[in-house]
C-alpha cells in the first residue's frame, strides 16, 4: 500500500466559525493505482489533495505515505516529502510566467540539487516525452492552455515522483487538449507511478481505473453508499424547493440510477446540489414578480388571435 488515509477531518477557521471541510475520510491506495477522485464543487476535493500533497495538515486523523507518518512530521520534513515523492498538477498549470517551459520544467531539481547542466538535460528530455521538444525556449504566454498543462505535467514527473496527483488537469482545457492531458496520465501510470486525479466531471473520471466519490467532505469508496448520499442531497433539495411553496419539479423528478452507479452518484451529488442552488434562486424569483403573475394570463387572453410571424412574410399563405 502506497498510502493511507484514516479517520481524516479538516476543519478551516477556528472556534464558533469553524466551518468542516472533511469528515471521517479514509481511503487506501496501492502502489501503481490510477485513482479518480469525484465530486461536486464545494465538496473537498482540493481539500483532499492537499492534504494527500502534504500542502497542508489534517485536523485530526492519521496520514500515512509509503510507511510513513505524516501527520508527525515537521514543516522542513513535509517540504521534503513533497519534493521527492509527490508531483502536482493544476487547473490553472502554476507555471512561472518569466521563465521558459525549459526552466519550469527544470525549477524541481534546483531544490533537489541537481547541477544547472543535469537539470536541463533532463528538463529537455521529459519536454520530449510530453511532446513540446519544439517549445523549449517559449514563454508560458506563447503556450496555448494544453501546451502549458503539458509543461506543467513535465515538471511534476522530473524528479520521478511515486504520485502524481492532479486537481481538475483538464478542467481548464478544450475537449482535445483534454483528452492529450489523459493520455500521458494514462502513460504516466503505465509506467509505474500512481495517479491519483481529483475531478467533478465524470467523463474524466472515468480515465481512472478506480473511483471513489467525495460528497459534503466525505468519502465513499463504494457505489451504493454515495447512491444514498446523493439521494440524501436530492431529498433535502427537493425539501429546499417545497419550502418554496411552489414545489419545483425538477428537484422531486427522480433520477434512474442505471448502468454505471459510481458514475451516475457522482453525478446526482453534482445534481443534487445544482437543484439546490436553483431552488435558492427559485425562492428569490418567486418573491419578486407577485403582481407579475397575476396580470400576465389577462394580457395573453386580452391579445389578438395568434397569428404569428405574419411580418415575416407570406409564407402562411
Ligand atoms: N482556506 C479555506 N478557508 C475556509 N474554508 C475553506 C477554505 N478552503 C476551502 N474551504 C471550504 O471547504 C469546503 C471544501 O472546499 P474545497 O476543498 O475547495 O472543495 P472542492 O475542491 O471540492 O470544490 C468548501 O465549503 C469551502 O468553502
Ligand atoms: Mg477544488
């Protein structure tokens, strides 16, 4: 086993504002998994990679990667494991804007010591392997978006780490930009190192060779348990709609549950919280036009016989 989650909380903001991000999460990978994370947004996804990319702390539970206890582990220790064992990838790429894709890539191995002309010999070498041998020289600028997730994934194999972990890699990326970005992780992971990709669509999750899902911060490794949360969520957006008054269709419209449960949970939790929002704006649009209602019928009675588009021209005749 690679690594281990066990008993994870993560509370931001401290004392009566204390808000939990994550709760009770446990999770076990092995080595040479390929791994997606799902959820809907606000569920505690970065939360979550953060925690696993040593960025950040739990507030209680226990971490362990590769044997080790994390959560016992200083500041100095943590940056260290970051730089050997874990390599990130971003929405937004976090490439340096002053820097060629070159000296991105290479930027890892200045922490790790490397001397300059190893460093980019190397950096040259993984640019290859993602395809930008010609765009060495260039500025993040003078990338198109999957240019620079393609920098960005160099960067984060160079020092060979044993995860890669990845937040929403496509999330800002066209359909084949997108569908490049899954192709190296699938090779990345072919080659030996785990992945583990954090994501709301399930179309990208579905890249992974496994799935949990991530619901109100917390995890569920198994299908059938994340059906019922989400169905929990729908049940209380539907509540949220009915104390409307109007009840909304929509939020009560059940949902088949068919071929692909992991999926499709996934999905509902996304739903679900959609249908909440928009029973938060169906509450707002309901408390506005009150008059509105009542006068609109009468105008449409009180119109003349519908004869539209006439002034289009004859094609009624
Ligand atoms: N730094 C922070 N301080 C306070 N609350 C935060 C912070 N980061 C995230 N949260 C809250 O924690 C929850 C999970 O957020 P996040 O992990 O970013 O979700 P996701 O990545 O799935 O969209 C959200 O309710 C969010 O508002
Ligand atoms: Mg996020």
């Amino acid at each position: 086993m690679i690594l281990e989650l066990e008993n994870i909380c993560k509370n931001y903001g401290h004392g009566q504002v204390e808000v939990p991000a994550l709760t009770d999460v446990n999770l076990q990978v092995e080595a040479g998994e390929y791994l997606a994370i799902m959820g809907p947004s606000g569920s505690g996804k970065s939360t979550l990679m953060n925690i696993l990319g040593c960025l950040d702390r739990a507030t209680s539970g226990t971490y362990i990667l590769e044997g080790e206890n994390i959560s016992e582990l200083s500041d100095r220790q943590l940056s260290n494991v970051r730089l050997n064992k874990i390599g990130f990838v971003f929405q937004t790429f976090q490439l340096l804007p002053q820097e060629t894709a070159l000296e991105n890539v290479a930027l890892p191995l200045i922490y790790a010591g490397v001397p300059r002309h190893e460093r980019l010999e190397r950096a040259a070498e993984a640019l290859r392997k993602v395809g930008l041998d010609d765009r060495k020289e260039f500025l993040p600028t003078q990338l198109s978006g999957g240019q620079k997730q393609r920098v960005a994934i160099a960067r984060a194999m160079i020092n060979e780490p044993t995860i890669l972990l990845a937040d929403e890699p496509t999330g800002a990326l066209d359909q084949a930009s997108g569908a490049q970005v899954m192709e190296l992780f699938r090779t990345i992971n072919a080659e030996g190192a785990t992945v583990i990709m954090i994501t709301h669509d399930a179309n990208v999750a579905s890249n992974a060779r496994r799935m949990v899902t991530i619901v109100d911060g917390r995890l569920y490794d198994d299908a059938a348990k994340a059906n019922e949360e989400a169905a929990r969520a729908r049940e209380a957006a539907a509540k949220t709609a009915e104390e409307t008054e109007k009840p909304a269709e929509e939020a009560t419209k059940p949902v088949e549950i068919t071929a692909r449960p992991m999926e499709e949970a996934a999905k509902l939790a996304e739903e679900a919280a959609k249908l909440a929002e928009e029973a938060a704006k169906l509450t707002e649009a309901i408390a506005i036009p009150a008059e509105a209602e009542s006068v609109g019928p009468q105008v449409v009675d009180a119109g003349e016989p519908a004869m539209p588009e006439t002034a289009e021209g004859g094609e009624r005749a």
